[in-house]
C-alpha cells in the first residue's frame, strides 16, 4: 500500500475520515506483525504503525521515527500530558472505533509536526482546556462521533494552521458553554462545511440545528441569583401586589402587631418602607383591589369580623371602612384571592373553622356580596381561580379532602373533578406555559407536588421533597419563570422553570418561616419580597450577569 500519507489528498476532498474508514485499516494490511520493534497488537512499517485491539494506553516501544500511528478498536481510560513525546516525528494520528474516556491538559506535546489528528468513534466525552497545546502544524482535526456535549474555551486558541475542522456526530449542548465556539468558527475563513460543526442535541430551542446556522447571540448566557437587599424589621404572613394609576404597590398583613402595611419604594433613599395603615385584630390577609381609580383592602383576620376598606383620596389618603364582608358567616377566613371573570370582580375566602363555609363574593353596586357559598364544614385552606379549556375554574384546597376542582356552570361554580393521590394539600398556585396549564400543590408532610391539566383532570408532572413547606410559588421575576419552595425547617429553594414545567433546581435561599413570595420591580431594578412568620421580611435583588466567554 505504501505510505498512508499517501490517502490524505483523497480524505481530504471527500470532506473528513469518517467514509474511508473501510480504507484506514489498510495503513498496516499486510505488513508484518511485531517484527523488528513493534510492540505486540501492532503491526509496522518503515514509517507507519497500525494498531488494533489493544489497550491499557499508548502502545510503548514503538519505533521513534514513525510518521503515521493509527490505533483502532484501542482502549485508553485517559490520555495524560505528554502521551506521544515518544514519537516526536509523527504528522498523522488516528484513533476510531474504540474507547477513550478523556483527553488531559498537553496531552500531544511534543509533536510539532502533527498535521492530521483523527479522533473519532471513541466515546470521548471530555477534553482539557490546553490538551492542544504544542500542535502548531496541525492542519486537519477530526472529532466526529464521540461523546462530546461541549469544548472547553480556548481549546484550538493556538492553532494558527488549522483549515478543516470535523465535529460531526456529538451531542453537542448549544448554551452558553459553546458561545466561545461559534464566535470562533464565524471568525474563522470556513474551517469546516455547513455540516461540519455537527448539530444540537439540546436544549429544545435548538435541537436539530446546525451550529454553521447558530450565532453567539443566540445562546443564553447570562446567569440570574437572587442576593439579599433588605431586611424590613417586622414580621408578615400575607403579601398580595396590586398596581393603581401607574403605582405598583404591595399589601402586607402584619398579624403580630395587628395591622395592615403598604409597601412602597423610597426613590430617595433606594430602599423600601411600609407604612402601617390599618389597624385591625390579627389580620392574616389584607388583599388589594383596585375598583376603577379607588384602591380596596380586603381585611380578613381572626377576630371582630372580616372588612372591606377604601382609600379615601390618592396615595398617602387614609382608609376608611367601606363594607363589612360576609356578614360575620366567615367564623376563619385563611385566605384571600380575587379575579375577574366575564367582565366581573369575584372574591374568594376560604373559610378554616369546622363549621364553616367559604365563600364568592361578586362586586355589584359599590360592595362585595355573596354569590355562591361552596359547600361547608370541610375546613378550606386556599382558593385558586384559573381558566380551564376556556372556562373559569377554581381549586379548592382543605384539610379534610382531596384538592376540588370547580368549573363555571350556569352562572356558577360546580364540582367537576378531584385531584387523586394528593391528601392534606394546603394550598394551590397556577402557572401557563406554552397553552398549558400547571398546579403547584404545596404539602406540609408529604412532597410538593408539580401538576399539569389533561383535559379533564390533573396529572402529575413532578414531585419535590418539601417536608416543612407551606408556600409553592410559581412567578415571573424579571422575566424570568421561578417556582419558590419556602421551608420552615430549611433554607427556602428557587428552582428556574424549564421545558415542558419541570423544575430545574436553583439557589437556596435563608429565608426564615416564609409564606408568601411576591415579585417586586422599582425603576429597572428588580425584587422578591419574602414574608416571614416568625423573622424579618426579607427583600432580595434579582441580579443578572453575564457569563459568556
């Protein structure tokens, strides 16, 4: 056969190694086995070595003049720093269709004159940073079919000579880690073919793509932590936000000290500052409403009823009493919640006492009246009003059922289904991704709970441990999805919200007793608000930096 040096112009004009494999092992076809120095398993020439079927490393003893070394079917766990000093005069290395787990920092040094680098079929999975180090000749690498879901920053840095480049078959991951690469390849006179650079495996915006089609632009690369900002000297148990005349704002129920606090932000100082401005008997929701120009707070609390309150002028106005609510039939309201539906304002409060009932209240001629009672002494912790295949719904948690699903019927909420295999669920926050609706179902013994809606029930998605937990938050924060996970025995978790509404875990946070989690923006500055039951209300900075090399 000759030199294999010989077959380099043919490789070459048919784009990569990979479709004259059937060729390569000819290198060595019917030279002699082991004669002269050549260590066994390969077989030698005057100027080549073709080695098959071996492993445990480089194959020692070999003549120190070869210009060609091809290891085929060859296992190598790892290949250390200076692998091939040995055989300082190569310019063609090979290996394929065997296993090589690694490639270390210099592991080719010493071969200044390797011009062709093949590494191919050989399940590589990792590369060093400087594991090219010293090829200043090389001219053609190949590193099809492998393992390889990224490349190290800098990787073909010193690579002044390199015209082709083969990273086809990998699977490769196109976020930010391989932001370097296609800045690299788009600088570069057409190193490799439109198919070349091979194509994405993940994620989902990208899969299938090329990256010759893909721009750094168009990879995330920007890292997103919450870090604490403020720390308010009081503790609160409910927070609702509420927008009015331009004025984003946040109610805080303050049941220790037995009132209900405005949040606003101090443009002067740069901080927040809540002011108390209604005094009431352990309130633990004080719900905002804007009705028109006229801001509402809702006051559900343990004792002396529960009331509706009205700004009596623009911000900084006191409020006066406007309506008491239910008419002393809510003996424990635990939770709040409102939404608009058919052009219509509806109150939800759910009612915790044995013999209680809760309750929606529709706004009809300046208050809030009864519209549907729901049915009693079922000791309801939460109330969740979602849109469902186009139509109102509500979830109705309790301490003594299944979480109820409710649609709207006739003007009115009817029982439609139950959520199976979740007991003791406290309470109930939705979420839409892409069309799609899911609950986050929050256990205080048992795993939280990720469900996603079917059609005509919900199914589970993803459970997380959450012993201690009473607040599963869904939010947008800067436009950016969380889930919130607050813990009463542990550090709170933030987990990013990933593709088909899997929760992909984030950074904890030391949030003490929280129950409530509510995005807070100021200027372009961005915020999560933390209730805490026992401790300070905690605020934290949403910082974004970006990461991209």
């Amino acid at each position: 056969m000759g030199s294999p040096l010989a077959l380099l112009p043919l490789l070459l004009l048919l784009g990569g190694v990979t479709p004259i494999f059937g060729g390569v092992p000819m290198f060595g076809a019917g030279l002699p086995k082991g004669g002269g120095a050549c260590p066994g398993g390969c077989a030698c020439d005057r100027d080549g070595a073709w080695c098959r079927g071996g492993g445990g490393g480089v194959p020692r003893g070999l003549p120190p003049r070869l210009a060609t070394l091809s290891l085929i079917r060859w296992d190598i766990e790892a290949l250390p720093q200076g692998s091939f000093r040995h055989l300082p005069g190569l310019t063609l290395l090979l290996v394929t269709s065997g296993r090589l787990g690694s490639i270390g920092d210099g592991a080719f040094e010493g071969l200044g004159a390797l011009e062709y680098l093949f590494i191919e079929d050989s399940q590589l999975g990792s590369i060093a940073p400087s594991a090219l180090r010293g090829l200043r000749g090389l001219q053609f690498l190949s590193l099809a079919n492998n393992r390889l879901e990224s490349l190290p920053p800098g990787l073909f840095q010193d690579l002044g000579t390199l015209t082709q480049l083969d990273l086809r078959g990998n699977p490769w991951r196109c976020d930010c880690g391989l932001r370097w690469l296609l800045a690299w390849l788009g600088a570069r006179p057409s190193p490799t073919g439109p198919e070349g650079g091979g194509r994405c495996r993940g994620p989902l915006p990208h899969q299938g793509t090329p990256l010759a089609l893909l721009s750094p632009r168009q990879l995330q690369c920007q890292r997103h932590e919450l870090r604490p900002f403020q720390s308010l000297p009081f503790s609160s148990l409910g927070a609702a936000p509420f927008w009015l005349g331009g004025h984003p704002g946040v109610a805080l129920a303050q049941p220790v000290a037995g009132g209900c606090a405005l949040l606003e932000w101090d443009q002067l100082g740069g901080r927040f500052r809540a002011q108390t401005v209604i005094n009431s008997s352990s309130p633990i929701a004080c719900h905002p409403l804007a009705v028109g120009d006229t801001l509402l707070l809702v006051v559900a609390q343990v004792g002396g009823g529960s009331w509706v309150w009205r700004r009596s002028g623009g911000p900084g106005s006191p409020f006066i009493r406007h309506q008491a609510l239910g008419s002393g039939q809510l003996r424990r309201p635990h939770a709040v919640t409102a939404a608009r539906l058919g052009g219509h304002l509806y109150l939800g409060v759910a009612d915790s006492s044995k013999g209680g009932t809760s309750t929606v209240f529709r706004w009809s001629s300046g208050g809030f009246y009864p519209h549907q009672r729901l049915r009693p002494w079922q000791r309801d912790t939460h109330l969740e009003f979602l849109e469902l295949g186009g139509r109102a719904a509500l979830v109705v948690c309790s301490a003594t059922r299944r979480p109820l699903v409710y649609r709207w019927s006739g003007g009115g909420f009817a029982p439609h289904t139950d959520i199976p295999h979740v007991p003791d669920v406290y309470a109930a926050k939705h979420f839409r991704v892409k069309g799609s609706v899911f609950l986050c179902l929050t256990r205080f013994l048992g795993d939280a709970k990720v469900m996603r809606w079917e059609g005509s029930m919900f199914r589970e998605v993803q459970q997380v441990p959450a012993r201690g937990s009473l607040v599963f938050q869904p939010l947008l924060l800067a436009g950016q999805r969380y889930v919130l996970l607050g813990n009463d025995f542990a550090p709170s978790r933030v987990f990013r919200l990933g593709a088909g509404g899997r929760l992909e875990p984030g950074q904890e946070l030391a949030a003490p007793t929280p129950r409530a989690f509510v995005a807070l923006a100021a200027g372009r500055q961005h915020f999560l608000l933390a209730t805490s039951f026992k401790g300070a209300t905690q605020i934290y900075a949403h910082v974004t930096e970006d990461i991209g090399t």
